[in-house]
C-alpha cells in the first residue's frame, strides 16, 4: 500500500512504525472474512481493512473524526485477522497507533468519558474492585435479571495455598480482576505446580492490559514499573519464570520491553520480564505431565472455548485442546472457535450490544454437543460466558486438580 505520511507523523517514532506496517498491506481483503465486527455488520470500516484505511488517512491528515474513534473503538482487538492475514501485517499495534492518534484528538461525550474513568479507576485496583463489587453485591437482589448475570460475585480465598518449599520456583501472576472474582484458579495452578514439584510464589498486581486497551499509556508504564519493583527481588532470587493463568495478560506481560523500550531506568528489567512470562500452558508443556494424567476419565463431554489472547495473540490456537486430550479429557468439536466470545476486555462493557451478539452466537456453538461443562483460559470470557449459560465455566486448569 502507497502511503503518504503528513509531515506531523513523518519524524515520529510512532509515526514510521505505522508506516511500515501500513506498506506491508496489499488490501486483498482476506482479512476481512475472519472479522466477528464485520461479519456482523457488514461495514468495510468495521472491518480490519477498513479500519487500516481509517488510520492510514488520520495519518495522512493528521486530523481525525469522531467517525473514525467509532470504528476504531468496534474493533475488539482479537487479532484474528493477523492470523488471516497472508503478509503478516501487524494489525494490533496499527491499531494501538490509530486509537493512541484519535484519543489525543476527538474528545469523547461525558458518558463515554466517565464511563472509561471508572473502569481504569476501578477494575486494575483488586482493593478498590473488591469493595465495589461487595456494594454492588448488596443490592444484587433487587436488580433486573440481565444485570444480575452479568455481575461477578466477589470470591472468597478459604483454601490454603500449598506451603511446601521446593528448589524450582515460578511466579505466579495474581492480576486485578481475577484475584477478586476467582482465587480459586491461581490456588489450583499452585498446587497443580506443586505436584510437579514447583513452588509457585504469588506475584501481585494487574499487568497493565485495562489500561493499554483505553490507551492511556502514562498509567500502563506507571503499572508495569510498580510490577517490576515488586516482583524484581524474587526473580533475583531464583524464580524461573512468571506464569499466567490468564490468557488475556500474557501478550501484554510479553510486550513490557517494548512497553518500556524509552525507560532507560527500567528498559532492561522490563525485556527480562517479559521474557520469563509464559502461559501456563506453555510452561506446562516443558514438564513431565505422567503425573497429571486422567487416571479415571469419565464420560463428561468439554467444550472448551480458546480465548482470542491464546489463539491470535499468543499463537497458541490449539494447544490447551492438545493438553487435555493428551491428559485425557473428551473434548467437543466447536464450530467458529477462531471467533471471538465478545468479553475482549471492557469490549463487554463499553460495546454492549455488540458482545452480547457475540457472546449468544459463541455459546450456540460451545452447547450444540451438550457438554457437561465450557472450559476456557481467560478471567474475562469465564465471566462473560457464564452471564449466558446454566452450564458451568471453568478454567481448565480447574479441571486437573
Ligand atoms: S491486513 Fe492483510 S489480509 Fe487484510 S487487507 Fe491487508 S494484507 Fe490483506
Ligand atoms: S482485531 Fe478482531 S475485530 Fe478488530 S479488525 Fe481484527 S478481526 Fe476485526
């Protein structure tokens, strides 16, 4: 693709970042046919090769409309079209770009500005989240049924974490809205790694993804620093890697370097960081799993829904579907699982209707088998999914304790 660059974007970092990747899309469209938003509205600009052109004229302009904040903001940054697309165009970070471009220009109405204020304020703070959450539990009874499943319940932490100290040891990270809705994932990776004679040592904070998606990267890099204070002293002492049990962290840990990349203070730690972070099905993967295995299958059919941060993001369509099979579990055939659920983040909260078209639409296809139950690999889809179903939702790494 010819791209013409205003003068304004020509000697920005950022702006021959874009560029580059602009010129590597031929516009074939192929794209497209993957695209949940386009497949539901049939827009080209809400579509990702739409939405590349939106960009492209923003930075041919340098000037952007309140039009092009709304198709940009309908994407739900699954990345499936990068794994559509056949010349590897980097899709997410043009976006990250386009959306960093219009937010410093196209001022939001009061609702949408509010309705961001709160979530940055409130979902990445597992005190803050907690305490509103326990609140908004109160009055749950008087509520209107779709609001009532659509609202987590604040999760208790009963269990002990397994206290035996072993020589191999990971972090394990505990993230915002996970640790308050569900510590019972991190509890059974934790005793799941003990078994395999790993001590998992809790690594608090949020990674920083909630506030990357609303592009407000002075906050991220603020998060990412504090991470790194806090979790530094462990790594020196030996931890060998930093595993999440939440998909949708994992390619957010894994770009800390770039993240970073102006931080001479913190550039280097930040690269060590994210090199250590791994999924926990990739870091499982390098074990010896005999011991895991499903000694007494039973006859219950999974559906597992591949959240879009392991398939598209991470590249690792297919492998948690491998692990379980080869442990032992039967797994339903789901039809569109390169779909996304509609969760993507705040996507649940800021495009609602457009999520839950999605979400009924995942759902139809996770039940046509009639599973006994949906697994899945991210906090985020866990919740959204079970707003929609009387099935249970679990993590998969629920299902080998
Ligand atoms: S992003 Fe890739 S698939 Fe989409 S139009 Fe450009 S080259 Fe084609
Ligand atoms: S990230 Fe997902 S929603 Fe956004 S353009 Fe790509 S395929 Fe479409």
């Amino acid at each position: 693709m010819q791209t013409f660059l205003s003068d304004a974007w020509k000697e920005t970092a950022q702006g021959r970042e874009a560029d580059e990747i602009l010129r590597a899309c031929v516009h074939c469209g192929f794209c497209n046919a993957t695209c949940p938003t386009y497949q539901l509205l049939g827009d080209e600009r809400d579509g990702p090769r739409g939405r590349i052109y939106l960009i492209k004229e923003m930075l041919e302009t340098n000037s952007a409309s309140r039009e092009t904040q709304l198709h940009l903001d309908r994407c739900l940054t699954c990345r499936a079209c990068e794994t559509t697309c056949p010349s590897g165009v980097q899709y997410n970070r043009l976006l990250e770009i386009g959306r960093d471009a219009v937010e410093s220009r196209v001022e939001r109405p009061v609702t949408e500005r509010i309705q961001r204020a709160a979530l940055l304020h409130s979902v990445p703070e597992p005190g803050r989240f907690r305490m509103l959450l326990s609140l908004a539990n109160l009055v749950r009874p008087v509520l209107p049924a779709a609001l009532k499943n659509a609202m987590p319940a604040c999760e208790p932490m009963n269990e002990p974490w397994p206290s035996t100290s072993h020589q191999r040891k990971v972090l394990l990270l505990e993230g915002c809205v996970q640790s308050v809705t569900a510590p019972r994932i991190n509890l059974a990776a934790a005793r799941l790694l003990d078994r395999l004679g790993i001590q998992a040592l809790p690594a608090a904070g949020c990674c920083g993804a909630l506030s990357h998606h609303l592009s407000q990267e002075q906050r991220t890099e603020a998060t990412i620093r504090k991470n790194i204070d806090r979790w530094w002293p462990m790594i020196e002492s030996g931890a060998e890697a930093l595993v999440l049990t939440a998909s949708g962290c994992a390619p957010t840990v894994a770009d800390y370097g770039k993240l970073l990349g102006n931080d001479p203070v913190y550039r280097s730690k930040a690269r060590k960081v994210a090199s250590m972070a791994q999924d926990i099905s990739a870091f499982l993967e390098l074990q010896d799993l005999d011991l895991l295995a499903n000694r007494n299958p039973d006859a219950s059919l999974i559906a597992f829904h591949s959240p879009c941060t392991l398939q598209h993001g991470l590249k690792r369509a297919g492998s948690v579907e491998a692990l379980l099979t080869r442990l032992g579990f039967s797994l339903a055939t789901v039809q569109d699982a390169h779909l996304c659920c509609g969760s993507a983040g705040t996507y649940s909260v800021l495009q609602k209707k457009l999520s839950r078209r999605l979400l009924n639409q995942k759902l139809e296809n996770l039940e046509k088998e009639q599973p006994t139950l949906i697994a899945t690999a991210n906090i985020g889809c866990m919740m959204h999914l079970q707003s929609g179903t009387e099935l249970p939702v679990k993590h998969w790494i629920e299902l080998l304790n």
